[in-house]
C-alpha cells in the first residue's frame, strides 16, 4: 500500500483519535529514512532502512528481501511496525529494511554476501538499543546469523540482541519460527468466541513462513483447511486438505499446485471460497475493490501485513465481515522477537511453554482492549485498533516533551 493511502486514512481517522494535524505529521512522518546501494558478483541492489517511530524504545522490525521492494514500501511497513509494538504493548518502537533482489536468483553465497552488505551498509544505525531488524518476507533465520556475525565483527563484541529471528545456535528464542501464525491463531480463537463461528473452514492465502504455520497450527486446534495457495496457485478440496501432504509438496516440488488430492484454484478465486475464516498470508493489496464484495469469510485473518485496502476495507465493513487488522493479527512475530531480545539482554533462556504463555497472555490482552474500543461503535475493528495504537504513540511522544 502506497503511503499516501495510509496518511490518507490517517487523515480520515483522525478525529476519532483526538489528533490535530501537528500531531498527525508526528505520527505518519519517519524518523530516519536511510538507502544504500549493495553489489554482489557486479549486479546492483538498492537496500534501505526507515526507522519510523522511537518513542516507546528502539526501533523494531524485519528486513525483506524482494523483487518489488521500494522505498515506498519500506516506509509504509515501517509505520505499521510502530503501530504494532504499541498494540502488543511491548516497549520498542517502529521500523523496517529491505532490499530490491529475487532472493530466489542468488546462491547461497551471494546471499550471504548481501546479507553482509546490508549491515556494513547500516551498522552504525542499528544495534540492540538502537535499531533491532528480524526477519520478513523472504529472509530467513541462517540471514540473521550472518547479519549478526557481521555486525559483532565490525563494532568488535558480542551483541545477540541487534537482531531477533536468529537461529537457536547463537541466541535464538523457542517459538520464534512460529510466533507470527500462532499469535494469530490465538487472536482468531478469542474473535470466534465473540462472534459465535460454528463452521470453521479455512483458506490460506501464502504459504510460508506464516501461512504454512498457520495451517498446521489451525488443523490443531479444530478447523478444516479447504484450500491453500503459493505464488504459482492454489488447491481446493472441500472434504479438507491434508495439510502435512501439502508441505510434503511444496518442500519437494516448490509448490503446493502440484498437491494430488485437490482441484486447482486461482489465486483470485481463493480469496472467494465459501468458507468462514480466510487468512491472507503473503503481501500487500490482495483484498481490494475489485474482489471485496465477493469475500464470503465471516472473518479475515490479516497474517500478511496490509493485504487489505482502505476502500476495501469499507465494502467488508458494510458487508459484516470481520477484519483482524495485520497490526494485531501478524503481531506475535514481533512479540516474540521482544522475548528474544529479552533473553539475549539478560543471558536467561526459556522454555517454549513459557514463551507460548507470555505471547497468548500478551495477544489476548491486545485484543480484548480492541474490542472493548469497538463494541458498539459505528467503525471498523481495524479503526479501533489504530485508535489505541496512536494514543499510545502520541501518549510517549508527550511525555517525552516532543509535541
Ligand atoms: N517481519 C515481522 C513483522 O512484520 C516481524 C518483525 C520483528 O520480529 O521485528 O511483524
């Protein structure tokens, strides 16, 4: 979503937040927008950084690699992690990187190489309380350990807690390979409790990190998954898929199209299905003016961040459809990077059944308060979610004597 749009309905929901335009500027406007230019083997890649918000601690979010990165992109990404600390109250602020490549074109050791690039290129701008990155789209737990290796090597210590996402072998957390599909899990959990859903059929847009998680985690806890999809398609089978022949697939085939037991799908008419939860796992701008009067899921689990438009969003608010906003649903990633950090920061490592409980207590405190701001209301539960995230913002920035 371009970051004109995201100030556009900034501007729209302003009002309702109590915010004056001084104030709104603070909010949408980042800190630091940093970009350099990487080479590996003689080919140019654009990278960036924007550290968008601080006032409630470091600068927090992942770095993606991706053919359609922009600074645009990188900007907007950046904002909705400032939001997202807030909503899972945990005390760090907001931020994001990337770098414009088709990860899926370079050898191992050119990734590592340009993973190296990336934190030569901002060292002196990130660091555990500074600017702490993880990962996103297309970056990987063994990227962290190089980005991490790199930037021990250039300031001469050890510093675990400068990036999340890690691999367990160098301070990584248990349940971080999860965390982003099983903080979404427990936030649909409490919104079926509210809305009554009796059917639970599913289907997951994306399949990977997120939406494949997602959907184990999902046949775990009762709900029939009748259709996933990848970048190349996706597959239908109303009886519901096996989802472990499914990965079986993809990790064989590199995609789930090539799954037996089911009927092929578009990736347009996955987002259509009859079923009662759908769950966008991939980017941005998927649910749009074009198919969102055609959705018949009750709710829809953002797991992808801004997969939804604003004009979108409208057409489900009008239609009863139930939209958990990525700032709330996508955000047990970076509450659990949180855990990491915590843990690196005191040398203390925990159980995963104690990280599992600090991240469902902390997801399920986000969205009662949500829901208690939207019960009764005219707007939608995405509203009420940006309501509470930008108090919280503006609340640091007034303390701190900065508006
Ligand atoms: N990239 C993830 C997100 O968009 C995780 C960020 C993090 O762990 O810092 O929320």
């Amino acid at each position: 979503m371009t970051f004109e749009k995201i100030k556009l309905f900034l501007e729209k929901i302003a009002p309702l937040v109590g915010v004056d335009e001084n104030q709104l500027t603070i909010i949408a406007t980042p800190n630091k927008i940093l970009e350099a230019e990487l080479e590996v083997n003689g080919k140019k890649y654009p990278a960036y950084r924007v550290q968008h918000n601080n006032s409630r601690g470091p600068y927090k979010g992942g770095i993606r690699y991706h053919p359609g990165v922009d600074l645009d992109e990188v900007q907007s990404l950046a904002f909705w992690m400032s939001l997202k600390t807030a909503v899972a109250d945990v005390p760090l602020g907001g931020g994001k990187g990337g770098i414009t490549v088709n990860p899926k074109e370079l050898s191992n050791d050119e990734l590592q190489e340009l993973s190296r690039q990336w934190v030569r290129a901002f060292y002196k701008h990130i660091g555990p309380t500074k600017d702490i990155p993880a990962p996103d789209v297309y970056t990987t737990p063994q990227m962290m350990a190089w980005m991490m290796d790199e930037y021990e090597t250039l300031i001469g210590e050890k510093a675990p807690g400068v990036i999340t996402g890690k691999p367990l072998a160098v301070g990584g957390s248990l349940v971080r390979d999860i965390a982003t599909a099983l903080g979404g899990v427990y936030v649909l959990e409490e919104a079926v409790g509210k809305i009554n859903l009796i059917e639970k059929t599913v289907a997951i847009q994306g399949f990977g990190n997120a939406g494949m998680n997602a959907a184990k985690l999902l046949v775990e806890h009762g709900y029939k998954i009748v259709a996933v999809s990848d970048s190349k398609g996706g597959i239908y089978n109303a009886s519901g898929l096996d989802i472990d022949s499914v990965i079986k697939t993809k990790s064989e085939t590199k995609s789930v199209v090539n799954y037996a037991d089911a009927e092929k799908v578009s990736n347009e008419e996955i987002l259509k299905l009859g079923v009662s939860v759908l769950v966008p796992s991939a980017l941005e701008n998927v649910i749009t003016v074009e198919n969102a009067a055609e959705i018949k899921a009750k709710i829809i689990l953002e797991l992808a961040n801004g997969p939804t438009t604003p004009e979108a969003d409208e057409i489900l608010h009008q239609n009863g459809v139930l939209v958990l906003p990525d700032i709330l649903a996508n955000a047990g990633g970076v509450t659990v990077s949180y855990f990491e950090w915590v843990q690196n920061n005191t040398g203390l490592y925990w159980k995963a059944d104690e990280v599992k409980e600090r991240l469902k207590e902390k997801m399920v405190v986000a969205f009662d308060k949500i829901w208690a701001e939207y019960s009764g209301k005219e707007y939608d539960f995405r509203t009420a979610t940006y309501i509470l995230a930008i108090k919280k913002i503006l609340e640091a920035e007034k303390v701190r004597g900065r508006v």
